[in-house]
C-alpha cells in the first residue's frame, strides 16, 4: 500500500478517468457488434427444434415476438431471418450488393455440379458471366418471345388430352444422389448427341439446351463458353426452376379459384369478353386479361413458390446498429412479408384479387410487399419465361375448361395445408373434373 502514497488526488481522477472511458469503449465494442434477438437454442441443434415441418410459418411466428430482424442458430449456422417489408428493403436494396452471394446447400452439391448453376453459384465472376450469358442467349424478352410457337403447340397438345381425360369420369442425401446420377445419364446423352453431329442438332432445335450447348464451341471467346459441366449444371437448374415453380404457381391458383367460385366466373366472364369462345387464348392476348392478373397476383401473394429466399453476406455488414457477419446466412421469409399488416391492411390472410385495382404493384421485384420471384441481383433470372409460362397456361385452361370439385365436396373442403420442401407446394393432391365448354371442336 505504501507504493500508492504519493498518488495525489488528481493522480486518482485520472486513473478513475482511463478506466471509464476504457469501460464505455468496451461497452461501445459489443454494442457495435450486437446480434439481432432471438430465441435461446440448444447445444449443437441450436433453434432447429423450434422449425417444425412449415419452417417459414414458425418463423413469421417467432419474428411477431422477436422482431423483423431475428437471428436463429441452425446447427452451427447462424441465421438472421428477415420478416416485413422495411426489413427485407435494407437487406435487398440497401444492402443488395453485399448480400448477393448465396449458401452452399447439400442438393447443389449433387444436383448442380458443385453449385456450377446459375441458381446455386456463389457471387463472383463465374456467376456474372454464367448470369450474362443466360440473359443474352436465353431468358431475354426476345428470346423468351421467340419460343411463342413452342409454347402454343404444347398447350394445344395440352388441351386436347385434357379434352379427352374429360370424357371419362371414373434419405434426402441419398435420393439426391440417386436422381442427380438419373439426371446426369440424360443430360450426357443430349451433349454426346449434340457432340458427334453439331451442325444437324442446330439445324432441328432452338431449344433452351440447344442454344447452351452451341456455347461449348471452341470458336467461342472464353468469357462466352461453358464447359460441360457448366451446361448440364445451368440447363438442369433452368429447367427444374421453370417446370416446379410454374406447376405449384399453377396449382395455388386453381387451389383458390376453386374456394371462390365467384372469382372463378369473373375470370371466365373476362376470358369470354375479350376472347369469345370460338378460339384459343393467344399470347397477344394476356396484357387484356386485368383481373386475371390480378388473380395470379394475389395467389403469389399467398402462395409465394419459395417461402424462404437464402442469401449470404460477402463481407461484414451493420443492418438497424446489427452487426451481421459474413459467415451467417440470410433468410428473406417471402412468406411473412407478403402477409405483414403494414404493407397489406386490409385483412391480409384473406384471398381478395380486387385488392390490386388501380394499383401498380408488380412481381418483378421493384416492390418489396410482392417478390415471389426475389429481388435484386439475385432474383429469378427466368422470370419473364415463368411468369409468362403460368398467365397462359392458367388463361388456356380457365378458358376451355369448366372446373368442379368431386364428389360432391364443396369450395371449403378445398384442403389449403402446405408442404415444406424446396418449393411450397400443396400437401395433398389437387382434385378436379373439367368440362369443356368452348364452341370449337378441332383445335
């Protein structure tokens, strides 16, 4: 004690001084670097106990009592999970860039060549390159026009085995690996085909792997090819997108028109207005068709294709004084945000297709209350095709076809529960009985 005799008075004020501010700089340090709230986990599981089988419903309830910004632990994986849509505007606009590279999931690895698609690739060079290259040669609004003959020949094809089905009234890991060997035998056929007679596949197709596989050319510039790999990874990727989230998208909406049969007579009502019943639906037609985008509207708004879009930060990030490191996974629930009160007032569980007159929400991602298909620079790069690909195929079918539940079973048996998986689709089978009702018999 003798040693701190001489320390004066102002000696003291000074060491009393440099331990608070050293103090309020700790302090300072960890509220820099605070996480966003949420639920306590369990050792090694963390918060998966709490997901349940519907994860994007049991986050939207946990985000009601934790906030918009919540942080769960997945295993060993933190992630913060994103709810409104003032959230998910400083996630996917504000901070779009740094959050623009996406988690290495298990199914990439088997089902995209090591995550080689344009879906499942990490942010960086390859992915702009694979991205532009897509845009150009395949999913452009010229493009996508291009195939028009295509598509109406499958619908017509569609339509008469649909007219005549209507005459009679009677593991994970493992699987993946399973169906991604299935996948790849096929797929190494077409490139072996397109490999030994180049010139003579060009000549036949037009096709989405047709136009990938013409970019195998070694007359090529780098930067314009792909290898093989690259063009089974992206043709699989393209093709599973389109066909699964086209399908669901299709199913909810019918789903819906079927509890409301009143919305369902308004759509038909338009179809025969501005079509009349002496012909099929063309695509010249759909941008008449206003309450039957509307409809498509509000099934997505309800029914998003993926409740939950993954991201992952490629640097450090602050959101709302939260500090987000570049390890942690971002979790945008499509799903909370198309039902949160503040962006849809009125009565927002509710299917009401009338709540988008006069308004100029779309589903391109610009408005942040309606992103089925994302946003940013991450967001579904097929979208005009898929979006195109349901508007016609709903207005086809809507229009030829009179729709009724079997069995006497009435618009509220219609079973809405969902299943879970890397779409959200309806957990039982959709079950319906068409007539057909246009005047024309030779399609």
């Amino acid at each position: 004690m003798e040693g701190f005799a001489h320390l004066t008075t102002f000696n003291w004020i000074g060491i009393l001084l440099s331990l608070l501010l050293a103090l309020a700089w700790l302090l300072s340090k960890n509220n820099s670097r605070s996480s966003p709230p949420g639920p306590l986990g369990l050792p090694i599981i963390g918060t998966l106990h709490l997901l349940g089988d519907l994860p994007h419903q049991t986050m939207r309830k946990l985000s009601q009592k934790y906030g918009p910004i919540m942080k769960l632990q997945i295993g060993n994986v933190p992630v913060v999970v994103v709810s409104t849509v003032e959230a998910a505007e400083l996630f996917l606009k504000t901070n779009d860039k740094i959050i623009s590279s996406k988690p290495t999931a298990q199914v990439s690895k088997y089902m995209s060549y090591g995550s080689k698609g344009i879906v499942s690739a990490e942010y960086g060079p390859y992915w702009r390159n694979i991205r532009k290259l897509c845009i150009v040669h395949l999913l452009s609004v010229s493009k996508v026009d291009s195939f028009r003959p295509i598509r109406k020949e499958e619908l017509r094809h569609l339509i008469k085995d649909l007219r005549e089905a209507a005459k009679d009234r009677e593991g994970m890991t493992r699987r993946w690996k399973i169906v991604s060997k299935l996948m790849d035998e096929f797929l190494d056929k077409i490139v072996d085909d397109y490999e030994q007679n180049p010139t003579e596949q060009e000549e036949h197709h037009g096709g989405f792997i047709d136009i990938l596989l013409s970019l195998m050319k070694s007359n090529n510039t780098q930067e314009d090819r792909l290898d093989r790999t690259e063009v089974k990874a992206t043709s699989l990727e393209i093709l599973a997108a389109a066909m699964d989230t086209a399908i669901i998208s299709i199913e909810w909406v019918f789903s819906e028109l079927l509890r409301h049969p009143q919305v369902m007579e308004k759509v038909q009502e338009e179809l025969a207005n501005v079509i009349g019943l002496d012909r099929l639906v063309e695509e010249i037609d759909l941008a008449k068709l206003n309450y039957l985008d509307m409809v498509i509207k509000e099934s997505m708004r309800l029914h998003p294709p993926t409740g939950l879009m993954w991201r992952k930060p490629i640097e450090d990030m602050r959101v709302n004084n939260f500090y987000i490191p570049k390890k942690t996974w971002i979790c945008i629930n499509t799903h909370a945000i198309s039902r949160d009160p503040v962006a849809w007032p009125e009565n927002p569980e509710e299917f009401h297709p009338e709540r988008f007159l006069n308004t100029k929400i779309d589903l391109r991602g610009h408005d942040m209350q309606l992103i089925p298909f994302g946003s940013g620079r991450r967001k579904c790069p097929g979208l005009e095709l898929g979006l195109r690909t349901v508007q016609l195929v709903l207005a086809q079918l809507v229009h030829c076809f009179n729709w009724e539940l079997p069995d006497g079973m009435s618009p509220v048996d219609v079973d809405m529960k969902e299943a879970y998986g890397l779409t959200i689709s309806r957990a039982t089978p959709l079950l319906v009985r068409p007539t057909y009702r246009l005047h024309i018999h030779n399609i």
